[in-house]
C-alpha cells in the first residue's frame, strides 16, 4: 500500500511453453524488465495442455482439422463417441501416453532463463493450471484422466518450486472451472478477480 508500480506486460494469447522461450524470453526488452523487476508474475502452461488436446484428438480421429480450439476438438471427439462408444478405448490409451518430458524440459528452461537474468532479491509467483474442461459434458472415465493429466503438469509446476525460488498459486484447487466465459475454457470476470486474489495472496506468503 502506498507504493506506486510500474507493471511491464508481456502475454500472449495462444503462448505455449515453448514460444514462450523462443519468442518471448528471446528478447531483449524482456530481458532487461526481468532484470529491474521486484516481482515477476509467471503463467504458462494451459496453451501446452489444450495444443496438446488438439493433437491427441486428431490422432484418436485419424484427422489433419485443424481446429480452432481444444473446445471444438472435444465436442468433435464427443459427438464421434456418441456414434461409437468403443472410441473411449482409444481415447484412454491416447490420454494416458501424454508427453510430460517436453513440458518439463520448456518449464525448466524457463525458470533458468529467468533464475539468471533476476535481481537476487526479485521475488518469482507462478499460477499452476486449473481444468478448463470441467464443466464439458465428457464421459466420467476421460474427465477422470483429463485430470490425471494436470494434476502430472502441476505437478512438475509445484516439484520445482524449491529449486527455483518460485511460490505457486493454486488455482487447480480453487473453484475457478465454475467461472468460465462462454467458451467453456476462459476465466470471466469473477474468474479473473480470483486468480488475482490467488496471486497476491501467494505474493504475501512468499515474502514473509
């Protein structure tokens, strides 16, 4: 309170982990903001779990659509299920051979870029990743695996939070899939006030 901040602003819609080090780490001027900040908030990773829901979807369907987003790709892949249930076979196996090592390794890589470039005392906050799916009518077996999912992603999220000096906020356990826009996958305005508060709260943890 009482203290003016400069805020540098650098998302992206559709940003991955991966662009995130190629294009957004790449650049000098965020270099330099890393540098001068006190706080650095980080939030990254959903893109990887939704582009990745895209590709598994294509390759449970055998299709190349390119679709517009992981919501289309589902409700394809659940009206393709509704014609032949035995689709969930091949949806589990799919799910469960999800790529965490790819996600590991551009999360790390992150987290050196920014570990090197930060003031000593720069404090780091990063959100891990809530279902955005939750509310999508899915069968109970794939919801349960779609969890599984981020429940591994957070994981690695949270697994590095020692060695890196980050503090995460949880927004995987706050009620946030019930604040979602009309897409079914962005948070609305009640959404985005709790992700804030998630924040700051985690902010005034770490820096006690």
């Amino acid at each position: 309170q009482g203290r003016e901040w400069q805020v540098d602003n650098f998302a992206k819609n559709g940003l991955d982990s991966e662009r995130m080090n190629t294009e957004i780490l790449a650049r000098e001027e965020v270099l330099g903001s890393v540098r001068e900040a006190d706080v650095i908030f980080i939030t990254v990773g959903s893109n990887d779990l939704l582009n990745e829901c895209k590709n598994t979807v294509r390759e449970i369907l055998n299709t190349d659509t390119k679709f517009k987003s992981a919501g289309e790709a589902l409700k394809v892949l659940e009206e393709a299920l509704s014609e032949n249930p035995f689709l969930i076979v091949n949806i589990i196996g799919a799910l469960n051979g999800w790529d965490y090592q790819s996600f590991d390794m551009q999360w790390t890589a992150i987290m050196e870029t920014v570990g090197a470039e930060k003031k000593e005392d720069a404090e780091i906050v990063v959100t891990n990743i809530y279902n955005p799916v939750a509310n999508m009518k899915l069968p109970s077996t794939m919801n349960g695996t779609v969890e599984d999912i981020i429940g591994n992603m957070n994981t690695i999220i949270e697994g590095y939070a020692g060695e890196y000096g980050y503090a995460v906020a949880d927004v995987f356990s706050s009620g946030l899939s019930e604040h979602v826009q009309n897409d079914g996958l962005h948070p609305d305005q009640t959404g985005q006030q709790m992700i804030a508060a998630l924040v700051c709260e985690a902010y005034e943890n770490v820096r006690e």
